[in-house]
C-alpha cells in the first residue's frame, strides 16, 4: 500500500511554485519521493529567488524556467527544454494563478480577461503542450488548482469564480477526452489559504483588530481557522501517485469542511 503512494522516479512540473501553494505542493512531492520538480515564473529575479527557497529547504533536485504561462509559444519552448534538460514530465500541476478583488461593474474588461488568460487559458495551454508525451506513454497525472470558487460566488471575484468554475468543467473534459490514455485528470479545490494570495484579507486593521474577512472565513471553517499551504501536500501527492489511479474527472476539495458547514452563529 505504502508504494502506491509514492512518487519515486517521478518528474513534476508544478506552474508557478515560487512560493505559496505551488511551493508546499513541490516539497510534499520531494518528499513522496519525486526525482525532479520543475517550475516556472515570469522573471530570473523571480526564479533566482524561488531556487534559493528551495534550496533553503533541503530541495536540491529543482529547476526552475522563466516563462509567462499564457504564452503559448514559451511553454511550447519550455516543455522542449524540459524534456532535454529533466526528462519526460510524469505530472503537471495546473497551478499557477492569480485573482483580481474588484466589483464587476467597475471592472475593466482587460483585468477581467487577465484572470480568465491566468487561471483558465493557461490551464489548457499548458495541459496541450503535455499531453501528447503522456498519450504517447499511455499514462500522465494532470492537477488542476482549482477553488471555492469553482462551486461559490461572492462579492469582488467575478473574473476569478468565472475562471476556476471553467478550470472544473476543463478538469472533468480532460478527463472525460483523455482517460482512454490512462491519463488522469482531478482537481484540488483549496478552502483559504494562508498564502501571500489571501494576504490582503488576513491584513490586521489600521485600529489593529482583525480583518473582518478573516473573521469570516474563520467562522465559515468548521475548523474557525484558515489552512496551511502545507495541508495541500497529502492530497497533491494522492493525485499525483498510483493511489489515484482509478480517480478521473474528481475535484478533491480541501477546504476543512467550508463546503459542508453553514457557518457559526455570531
Ligand atoms: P500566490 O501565493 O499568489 O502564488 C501564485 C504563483 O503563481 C506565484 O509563484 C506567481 O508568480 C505565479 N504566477 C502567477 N501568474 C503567473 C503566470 N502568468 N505565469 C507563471 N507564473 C505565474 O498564490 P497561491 O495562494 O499559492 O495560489 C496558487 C493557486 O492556488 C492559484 O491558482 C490560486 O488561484 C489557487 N488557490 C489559492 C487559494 C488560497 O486561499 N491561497 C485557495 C484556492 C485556490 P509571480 O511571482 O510571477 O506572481
Ligand atoms: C477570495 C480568496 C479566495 C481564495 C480561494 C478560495 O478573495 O475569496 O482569495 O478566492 O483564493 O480561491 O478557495
């Protein structure tokens, strides 16, 4: 049973793991036994910084690529080095991402239509750049981070609810178009995070209390806190590994019971 979780001789492609989710997902895989982890940010300055994280961390078995997830051209280009500098990619994680906290009427189209490049066209810019290896192979492991907000609205994220509801249904059809392939594709849907993402909304108040939203989420979580980035690493590894073989088209949320709970009671 032990092994079917492991990921020895694995090579990973986490997108965005400079920090923050991406980051814990990479050192949980490390950990499972993964032999290389790839990741990629917009900048050398970013990559640079990313690398001496990980090597702070014990991770030496890392390299990290600067290219912009929404350019097509680049992650074509990318996934060529990657093959010749690492070797094939056994598991992409659709993780890299962003999110715009604007009221929609006040959004321009051009924020709006970043979020959805980011976190829903990079998704599948990237998953169709990979895929053909892992037909070629007939077996891949694909991630997609998606969200609450893959199933919820609420007031500010319409761009981004719009985006991770997308990256459900993309997770479900890559599923659905690719399984014949022994390729399997699920989402994690995190809760809240505490990632530099949720930043803004854990942020003390100028009179020094706490952030109302914080507050929020704490009684929104069955828990009353908010999660670790860390927490994310067991079920990535699940998804990632030989355990999940069988699991296709899932989005695992990870979200300490929001999703089950309707809130404590002021
Ligand atoms: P984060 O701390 O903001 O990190 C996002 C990462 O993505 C950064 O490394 C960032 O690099 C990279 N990135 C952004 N745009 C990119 C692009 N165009 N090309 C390449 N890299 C790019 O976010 P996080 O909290 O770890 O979230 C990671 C994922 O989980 C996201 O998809 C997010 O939507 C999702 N998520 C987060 C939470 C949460 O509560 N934190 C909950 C549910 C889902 P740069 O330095 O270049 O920006
Ligand atoms: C927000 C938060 C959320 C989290 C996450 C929840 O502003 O509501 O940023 O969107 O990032 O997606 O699952």
């Amino acid at each position: 049973m032990k092994s079917m979780f492991s990921l020895a001789g694995k090579n990973a492609w986490i997108t965005g793991a400079a920090y923050g989710i991406g980051f814990a997902i990479a050192k949980a895989y490390v950990e499972a036994g993964a032999r290389m982890i790839v990741f990629n940010v917009r900048s050398e300055e970013a990559v640079q910084k990313a690398l001496a994280s990980y090597h702070e961390a014990g991770i030496t078995n890392v390299k990290g690529y600067v290219c912009d997830v929404t350019d097509e051209v680049a992650v074509k280009a990318l996934v060529e080095k990657i093959h010749e500098e690492v070797g094939q990619i056994d598991i992409l994680v659709n993780n890299a991402g962003i999110i715009k906290r604007i009221p929609m009427h006040e959004m321009a189209r051009e924020e709006f239509q970043q979020v959805i490049d980011i976190d829903l066209v990079a998704p599948y810019i990237v998953s169709a750049a990979v895929l053909p290896e892992m037909m070629e192979r007939r077996e891949g492991k694909i991630i997609n981070i998606c969200s609450m907000m893959s199933e919820l609205g609420r007031e500010t994220v319409s761009a981004y609810a719009a985006a991770k509801g997308g990256l459900k249904m993309l997770t479900r059809n890559i599923c659905s178009e690719y399984g014949e392939y022994n390729i399997q594709c699920n989402g994690i849907g995190p809760g809240y995070i505490a990632t530099p993402q949720t930043a803004p909304l854990r942020e003390r108040q100028p009179d020094g209390s706490r952030h109302p939203f914080d507050s929020f989420i704490c009684a929104k979580t069955p828990a009353g806190r908010w999660l670790n980035p860390e927490e994310l690493g067991g079920p990535a590894v699940f998804l990632a590994s030989h355990a999940s073989d069988a699991v296709n088209g899932h989005i695992l949320y990870v979200d300490g019971g929001i999703l089950a709970y309707i809130g404590k009671q002021p």
